[in-house]
C-alpha cells in the first residue's frame, strides 16, 4: 500500500553502519605481530567480507527496538546506538573465530570460495588468529561494562563449541535423532546470533519480554538459515555454493533432509547407523532414498516454519509509530523470506 511506500529503506539506513563495523573490524584486529594482523584480518579484507548478515540482523534489532532513533554513532562511545554497533563488531569476530577454527578442525582448503585461512597460512597460525579474534572481541566486550552483555556471549562461545563437540561425539543413535540433530543446529548456528539480538535488547535497556523476543528471533532465523544450508547441499551446485555439493554428507554428517527421509523408509536407519567411512557405498544409497522420499521438501517446510516464528517474534513487539522502527521490523520480517529462498 501507500503507507508502506513512505517508510523508509531500513537497509540503506544501516548500509553505512554496516560498512563503518568492516571498517573498524579492520583496525582492531591489529597486533604486535604483523602476521597475526594480517591472518586475524584475512576475512575481513575487501571483497573476502562476505554477506556480513550477523551485524545487519543485530543493527536492524538495534533500531527495531530503539526508542531514539536522533542517536547519531559516530564518535560517541557512551550512546546507545555506539554500543549496538560495538555488538555487531563483537559478534562478526566471534563468528569469524569460529569459521577459522572450523576450517582448522575440519581441515577444510576454502571459505567462502577462497583459499581458507589454515590452507593460506597453515594451522598453527590459524588457530592462534581465531584465539586472537576471541580475545579482541571479548576484550570490546568487557569495554561495553555491562556483565550481562559479557555473560550472553560467553554463553553463545560456549553453545558453538558444544555444538561442535556434538558433531564430533555423535553416536551412531544420536546421528539417527532429529532431537539431537536441532539441538545441535541450535548451538552452532543459531546460538550467537540469538544471545547477541538479546544482548541488543539488554543494552537498549529492554523488559525481559521484548529481551526474550529478540533472542526467539534470532534463534529461529538461526535455525531456518542452517536448513536451508541442509537443502542446498544436496541441491545447489558447488560453483554457486563456493564449496563442494554433498559436503555434510561425504563427511558423514547427516542433516534434516536424510531424517525426514528416514521417517518414511525405516530401512535407512541401519545404513546411517553403520556410517559413511567406507565412503562410496552408503553415501550412494542414501542419496537413492532422499531422491524418492519428501526429504527435501519437508526441509523446507520446517525452515519456513522457524522463519514464521521469527516474523511472529517481531510482530509481538510493543507497538510502535516511529516509521524508522516499523521499517526495521519489516526488513528483520523481509529477511526471513529472503532466508528461505536463497540459493547461496
Ligand atoms: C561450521 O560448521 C562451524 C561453526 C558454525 C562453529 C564452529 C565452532 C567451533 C570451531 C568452536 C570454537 C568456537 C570459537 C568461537 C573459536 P560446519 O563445519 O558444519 O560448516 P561449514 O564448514 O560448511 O561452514
Ligand atoms: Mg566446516
Ligand atoms: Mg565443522
């Protein structure tokens, strides 16, 4: 309608924010040692930045639930605003840590259809980055003094290094629950960006209740964007994904679209259960039953499911009349969408 058509473009409004956390990204991966500096920057160069969805999703929360919207950032460390956009830094570096420590465990040569760091500059100055990139974060998160800010990114560190352990743990059982599959989706995907909407919140100095609807917003966008990663594994081609297709499970990880499938042909139970170390076999057998079974579809349909959640978690806001808030809630609602049809 019309009314749409006067709010304005919430992402042209971040769009310098956005850029301005690259920026100052750059700068505080600085260390004594120049490779250091140069292997904590390695993702944050330009053009190797990538979508850089965490700080626009945590930007967009900061005005959905702001109050004050004349709050200019820059240079004025003690505004509300300053401290969001420390957030957005805070947690592109944490993401950032653990994809370099990944690409370390999973011994993974490309990231973002680039050489990857470990491959670039070999392991051990990998992981000392990534320690590097947690330490400068938590470092801007103690600045921020506010403990409970500190406490929810401890907790969202914590969650992702349960979640590996999971993957790393998994039993031939627990490879075959969809229980202990969402569990772990939650903590490796979900859980940062979760704590931090909330940490959002509790800056703004929010009721619990809308602190408990930023964190259910980025949980379920959380969980609907590693969903639909599920899918395009198997569906998208390696040269539009930037790594290679089948990925999960040629490495013996099974996703959603492999549980649905098992729900309706009982028989691949065994096969999962005995794994995928003898790679030919199992994996072509599996992949047989995904292409007959609702797999894929009923993949999607859960991702669109946890995409409605979090639409609904902003609906549920207080009520607001500042355009700048309502069009940022829309874009949050709009990114949810854009979620679940992407293709890379
Ligand atoms: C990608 O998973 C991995 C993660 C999202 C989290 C990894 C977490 C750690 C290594 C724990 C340490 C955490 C910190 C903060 C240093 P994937 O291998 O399934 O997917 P991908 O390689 O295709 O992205
Ligand atoms: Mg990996
Ligand atoms: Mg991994």
């Amino acid at each position: 309608g019309s009314k749409a058509k006067e709010l304005p473009d919430p992402f042209a409004l971040i769009k310098d924010e956005v850029s301005e956390v690259t920026d100052r990204l750059r700068s505080m991966v600085v260390a004594e040692i120049p490779e250091l500096t140069s292997a904590a920057g390695y993702f944050f160069r330009v053009g190797a930045e990538g979508k850089r969805t965490c700080p626009t999703v945590l930007l967009l929360m900061a005005s959905a639930i702001s109050t004050d919207m004349s709050d200019p950032i820059v240079g004025l460390e003690n505004k509300p605003r300053a401290r969001h956009v420390r957030v957005a830094e805070i947690t592109e570096m944490i993401h950032i840590s653990s994809l370099i420590h990944d690409d370390v465990l999973d011994n993974a040569d490309t990231r973002r259809g680039m050489d990857s760091l470990n491959f670039t500059v070999g392991k051990k100055l990998a992981v000392l980055a990534g320690d590097f990139l947690l330490f400068r974060a938590f470092s801007a998160a103690v600045a921020l003094d506010n403990t409970e800010v500190v406490s929810l990114l401890a907790t969202a560190v914590n969650n992702l290094v349960t979640g590996e352990l999971m993957q790393l743990t998994i039993t031939p059982a627990q490879r075959c629950s969809m229980d202990y599959y969402l569990q772990k989706t939650y903590y490796k995907t979900a859980a940062l960006i979760s704590n931090s909407c909330k940490a959002v919140a509790v800056l703004s100095g929010q009721t619990t209740e809308v602190q408990a609807l930023a964190y259910q917003y980025g949980r379920h966008l959380g969980i609907a964007y590693q969903l639909i990663d599920d899918i395009l594994d198997f569906t998208g081609t390696s040269a539009s994904l930037g790594k290679a297709s089948f990925s999960d499970i040629n490495q013996g990880i099974v996703t959603a679209p492999i549980l649905f499938a098992m729900e309706e042909f009982p028989q691949l139970r065994e096969i999962v259960e005995q794994g995928f170390d003898d790679p030919s076999s199992n994996v072509d057998v599996v992949l047989k039953y995904l292409q007959k079974s609702q797999g894929i579809e009923r993949t999607g349909l859960l991702a669109a499911e946890h995409a409605k959640l979090a639409a609904v978690a902003i609906d549920d806001l207080p009520p607001s009349e500042d355009p700048v808030v309502l069009s940022s809630r829309q874009a949050l609602k709009d990114l949810t969408q854009k979620f679940l049809r992407r293709t890379k």
